[in-house]
C-alpha cells in the first residue's frame, strides 16, 4: 500500500514566509483559495526545540483547515517525507511578491449581455 502524500506548502502571510507541511491540499469551494488540511510538525526529541516549528505549532494549533488565498502561495511541493516547517521574515525588497489579482471570478467572465 502506497503511503499518503505530504505537501510542502510555501506562502506568504503579511510580512512573513509560512513553509508548512500537510496531508491534504486542494483547491477550495469559495472561490481564490486553497485548502490546507492534516498539517504535519516533524517529532522532534523533547531536548532539542526548534523555534521555528513551536511557533507554526502555536500558529495552527487546533486549527482543522486552513484557508489560504491564491495569491498568497509562493510554492506546493510534493515531497517524500515531511520535513521541519517554518517562519522567516520577507526579505525587505526581496524578490518574494504576490501574483497579480484581476478580482475577476469564472463566473464573471463573458457574462455580457
């Protein structure tokens, strides 16, 4: 039996750069997002603490889903194993921006009458 995929989700929150990893990922009902599910935190040995991995913890926990918007996602990889998640800071004029957005939805388009 084939093991259940992990996905390596990079996006960007405010200033910040989220990589988290999770179980499930696909494109949401509400139009412009993406749905994240099963979030996965390496198992660490209780003496060494990454800081970066409690803070995703603190971030996500007890949350089921996350949604996250379109232009927010910088890269989803699919990766063998899951992997340490973190939090850095955007590079200030760093290279990292958002897609262009039209604010159109699929609905809208070629709807002339």
């Amino acid at each position: 039996m084939a093991s259940q995929p992990v996905y390596k989700v990079i996006f960007q929150n405010g200033n910040q750069v989220f990589e988290v990893f999770a179980r499930q990922i696909y494109q949401s009902d509400m139009w412009g997002f993406i749905e994240v599910e099963e979030f996965v935190f390496g198992e660490r040995s209780k003496i060494v603490v990454d800081p970066g991995e409690e803070k995703l913890k603190n971030e996500f926990n007890g949350v089921k889903r996350s949604y996250i918007p379109l232009q927010a996602i910088i890269r989803i990889d699919e990766v063998d194993k899951e992997g340490s998640g973190k939090v850095s800071d955007s590079p200030a004029g760093g290279n990292v921006a958002s897609f262009p957005f039209s604010g159109i939805s699929p609905g809208q388009r070629g709807s002339e009458e």
